[in-house]
C-alpha cells in the first residue's frame, strides 16, 4: 500500500508537471495567436486604409460576381454601406443593360483568367450615369484556379465631359452651336466627294444679316447673340439631317445642301426655293427680351458643278454672289457666275488704287449748284471724282460702294469734309460767294464712325468756317438702323450751327414719326420721281405729297435731278421752290463755277447758262 501510494504522488506529480507545462504552452501559443491576430487586423485595417483613401473603386468579386469586397468609393457610388455590399451581385445596384456589360467582362476574367481593361459606361438602380476606366484581373490559388477577379475603377466621366467641350467648341459655333469654319470645311469635302459619286447635284449658300452691326449697337451684344441664336434656330428647321448650317462668324452663315438632284437645272429651282423660303422664315418677327425685331437678309448660292477647284474656291465663289446680292438689297438672291471673278478683280484693282489715291491726294471734287425759283443759286453739292492712270475715269457709281464696302468711305468722307471746309474758307473772303451753302453727302458708315461727331467739331472750329452753311446729306435709310443714336448726333451737331438735309427722300422707309424726331431742316426729293414726272402720274402724286409734307412740318424741299425747263415749270406750279440738276448746271470745277458764278451775279438761266 505504501509503494501504490508512493508510485501515485509521483504519477500526480509528472501529471502535475505535464499538464503545467501543456497550460504554459496554451497560454504561449494564445498569446502568439492574438498577437498575430492583432497584427494581422492592424495590417488589414492599414490595407483597408490605404484601399479606402485611394480615388478609385476598389472591389473583390468571386466566381459567383458576388462581391467578397468593396472599398469606401464603391459604398459611397452606390449609396450604402460597405458591409451591405458583400454578398451581392451588380443586379442589386444597377440596371439591367449595366449589369449585361459588367458581366461579359467579369466572366472573360472568371472564366478565361483574361486581364481586362475598358471603358465601362454604368447606370444605377437610382439613374445616375457614370463612366469609368476599369482595369480587372483574376486572383489565383495555389493550383493556379481562378477564385475571385480583383478590379479598380476610375471614374473619367468629368474628363470625358470636359473632352467633349473641347471637341464641341473646336468644331462647332460657341454662340449658335452650329458647325464652325473648320467642321464645315470637312463637311463640305465630304459632300462635294459623294456628289462626284452620285452624280447628285448639290448647293452651297452664303447668308448675311442686313445690318447685325446697328443690332450690336443700338440694344447691345446679348440681344445681338440671342438673335444669331435665333436664327440658327430656324435654319436648323429647313435642313435635312445631311445638310449642314455653320456660321463663320458675325452674321455670316453658310448652308450646304445635299443631294438636291441629279438635274442640274431642276437642283437651281431646288436650291432657289429653299433660299426662297429661308427669307420668309427669317422675314418673320423675332421676339427677343420682349422686344419685336424683323431682320432682312441676302443670299449666295453656288452649286457644286459651277467649280472644280475644291472647297475654298466654291466658298469664295458663294461669297462673290453674295456681295452681288447685298449690292440689290434685303430680301435678294443671287446665283454665282464666272463674270462676277471679273468683278472681284475690278474691285481688287479698284481698291488698291483707291488707297494709293487717298495717300496721294489724287482725289479731286466737283460742284453742282442749288437754284430757288427765281433761279438765283443759293448753294452748291460737293461730288467726289476720281481719274485714275491706269484705269482712267471712275465713275462714283463704281467706287462709293467700294468704298462702303471695304471702310474706306470713312477717310474718303473726312477727306471731303476737309475740302468743303476749305472751300467755305476761300468764299467767306468773297462778299458775292461767302452765303453760299456746302452740302456734302455723308455714308451711314460714315456718320455711325465712332470719331464722326469730333471729326465734324474740328472743321467747323477752323478759322472762316460758318457752321451753319454747312449741310450735311444724311439718307432715309440711317433712321431705320439706328434712330436713337442717329437723332442723338444729329441734334448735338444742330446745337453747333451744322444743318441737315434728308437725302433720296422718298425711296426709303422714313416715317412721319422718324420726321418728327429728327432735326432736319430740308427734304430732297429723289431724281427717279423726277424723271417721269411730265408722264407718270404716280411720281407726280408722290412729289406732291412730299411737297405737301415738307410744307405741313415747316420743312424746305428741293427737287434733284431736274434736267429740262418743262420739269423745272411743272416742279414751280406744284410749289417746289429749289431744284439741282443739268438744267441748272452740270457738276464741273470749283474753280469754274466760280467764274461763272461771279459773272452771272449768282443767276443761272435756263439750260444752265
């Protein structure tokens, strides 16, 4: 009994030594298991971390697309938790179109083990659209299976927007949205390309907006921008969606019209009608900040087979029957033709010469006397000549509009001006001649000039200069356009003697209120009603009129253009009492219509003796 109760203290002492030393282990092996497990969760928080401060989502699917992950960008794009995530598929959280795409592309990574990068559109469940450059790539074990696909995705929607805008306002008009100089270049490549192939007769039309500038001016560039916008806008409702508008800037614009027909006379009427049309859609009232605007415009028209020389030349050519167009007024239509390259070469040659002659005074002016009815001269009209070397006499008809067109009317008109005033210097020295009035004709272009005003303010504060003889020939015209400003200047000037004449009266759209706004002192009936006024009772009854209201608003009225005695007797008896024309004396030197002058004691007889 005493050796089994010896051998069981030993037993219980080995055990005891075991079983510590099996609790000592435990305790070390826990102790190194929670603190790898610390440190695992510590590294695992840390990758979570770094994951979830990147700009970009990150997520884990696995064979099933389920997501085993989801960095904070992804819970945050789709509205919820990242724990939330887990477990779910893209049918939870996108439309069915999105999850169709996502799922070809997870499965070439799951199935296939392909690496996969692409532009992946997504929509979600709540109808937001986001674009992103995904890249994904397959989680292998051991073995090399395929278990899970990893992806990161970008989010370019901003960038592509931003793309988008660059490449919009590089090809498109950033006031309009219509196409550009450089998309309707391509445009036009292409449309003259498919013409050649189909044999099928195409157009292209230059457009321009009777007086944008006054638009700009007088009510200022926002109104100006709403109405190209406008515009725009209608023309987009007469094209056909193989057709294209562009506007080249200003108020330029340029229709192409495709595939018009395969006969080429029958593709002009098509051509024309269309053109036709556009007038009366743009004829009709704009309504722009509550205010009723009626624009006018003048059309271009070149077709394809009129050149073979590409796409500038059929430009230029478009532009040419537009400055032939412009030149007949609102409303008007004109087709390219080759002898208009004739004209432009005139004009080039006109123009240079032209400002050869401004720089070397080889302009000169004419006289033409005004007569009362007693045939006593009371004043006289500068008129501009000019005789070139090279191109001998120019008629004013030829080089005034090119003048208005390329700007040089302006210093052509200062030019006169300055004359005019010389001569009123030389006169004042001359008891029979120092009463004499000085009209001169002023261009629109010239009296809206900004320095118009000032340039007037200098002449008439030379030495012998008499502000109040001087008259300035302003057309019915410039109301239209800008009747606040116009009144507005003509009134400054009136406060310094300078006294206004209304040119052409009668041809224009000059009504009794614009009348009775402006300060004007005379009105000058045009020469066309004069002409037939002894077998036209319409001219008749038209000068009458504007006799009557001359009369009626204290103003004086001379009659232009009268060329015979019987014209002079007939304009007498209605109650003209001042006439100008080659009845009375054809325009010649100042120098000789001195001498005449002097002779005559300031009477001419008739026939203009």
């Amino acid at each position: 009994a005493l050796r089994t109760n010896e051998q069981r203290a030993v037993f219980v002492g080995v055990f005891r030594i075991a079983l510590t030393g099996t609790l000592a282990f435990v305790w070390t092996l826990r102790g190194r298991v929670n603190v790898k497990s610390t440190q695992l969760q510590l590294s695992e928080n840390r990758f979570s971390t770094v994951l979830n401060s990147v700009e970009a989502y990150i997520y884990i699917k696995d064979r099933d697309l389920r997501y085993q992950y989801a960095n904070r960008m992804v819970a945050d794009l789709l509205q919820t938790t990242e724990t939330d995530i887990i477990g779910k598929t893209d049918s939870d959280f996108f439309d069915d179109k999105t999850c169709a795409n996502l799922r070809q592309n997870d499965l070439r990574v799951i199935e296939k083990g392909e690496r996969v990068s692409d532009e992946e559109t997504n929509v979600t469940a709540t109808g937001e659209k986001r674009t992103f450059l995904s890249t994904k790539i397959p989680l292998k074990d051991a073995r090399g299976n395929v278990y899970a696909l990893s992806g990161i995705s970008t989010d370019i929607s901003e960038h592509l927007h931003i793309q988008e805008q660059l490449n919009h306002a590089r090809f498109y008009d950033t006031v309009t949205g219509l196409a550009n100089r450089r998309l309707l270049l391509d445009r036009l490549e292409h449309a003259l390309a498919n013409a050649q192939r189909t044999d099928y007769e195409g157009a292209l039309l230059a457009i321009d907006l009777h007086d944008f500038s006054v638009v700009n001016d007088a009510f200022g560039h926002q109104f100006g921008d709403q109405l190209l916008q406008e515009v725009a806008r209608r023309m987009e409702r007469l094209i056909d969606e193989a057709d294209t508008a562009a506007r080249l800037g200003a108020d330029d614009f340029v229709v192409v019209l495709e595939n018009l027909n395969g006969d080429r006379e029958q593709a002009i009427l098509d051509a024309r009608q269309w053109a036709h049309a556009l007038i009366e859609l743009l004829h009709e009232p704009f309504e722009i900040d509550g205010k009723h605007y009626v624009t006018s415009v003048s059309i271009g028209v070149t077709m394809f087979s009129d050149t073979e020389g590409g796409v500038e030349v059929l430009i230029r050519n478009a532009d040419l029957a537009l400055a032939d167009a412009k030149q007949e007024g609102p409303h008007t239509i004109r087709f390219f033709n080759p002898s208009m390259q004739e004209n432009v070469s005139r004009r080039v040659n006109l123009e240079s010469a032209m400002r050869n002659a401004l720089e070397n005074n080889h302009f000169h002016f004419f006289v033409q006397p005004q007569v009362d009815s007693q045939h006593h001269v009371t004043g006289v009209e500068l008129l501009m000549r000019w005789s070139d070397a090279e191109l001998g006499y120019v008629p004013p008809s030829e080089f005034i509009p090119v003048a208005e067109a390329t700007g040089l009317i302006v210093p052509m008109g200062e030019w006169l001006l300055g004359e005019a005033a010389r001569l009123m210097q030389r006169w004042q020295e001359d008891p029979l001649l120092r009463d004499l009035t000085v009209a001169v004709n002023i261009s629109a272009k010239q009296f809206r000039h900004a320095g118009f005003v000032d340039m007037i303010k200098r002449i008439i504060q030379q030495p012998n200069v008499n502000a109040s003889l001087l008259e300035l020939e302003i057309t019915e015209s410039m109301l239209i356009e800008d009747v606040q400003n116009t009144v507005r200047r003509i009134a400054k000037l009136n406060e310094w003697g300078v006294r206004f004449s209304l040119d052409d009266f009668g041809t224009g759209y000059a009504s009794l209120s614009y009348l009775k706004q402006l300060p004007i002192y005379q009105l000058k009936i045009d020469q066309s009603f004069i002409r037939d006024i002894l077998t036209d009772t319409n001219d008749e009854i038209i000068v009458s009129t504007i006799l009557g209201l001359g009369r009626s608003m204290g103003l004086e009225v001379i009659a232009e253009g009268v060329e015979t005695a019987q014209q002079a007797r007939r304009l007498n008896e209605m109650g003209c009492a001042k006439y100008q024309g080659f009845h009375f004396g054809r325009p010649a030197s100042p120098v000789e219509w001195e001498a005449r002058l002097r002779e005559s004691r300031l009477t001419i007889y008739a026939g203009g003796n």
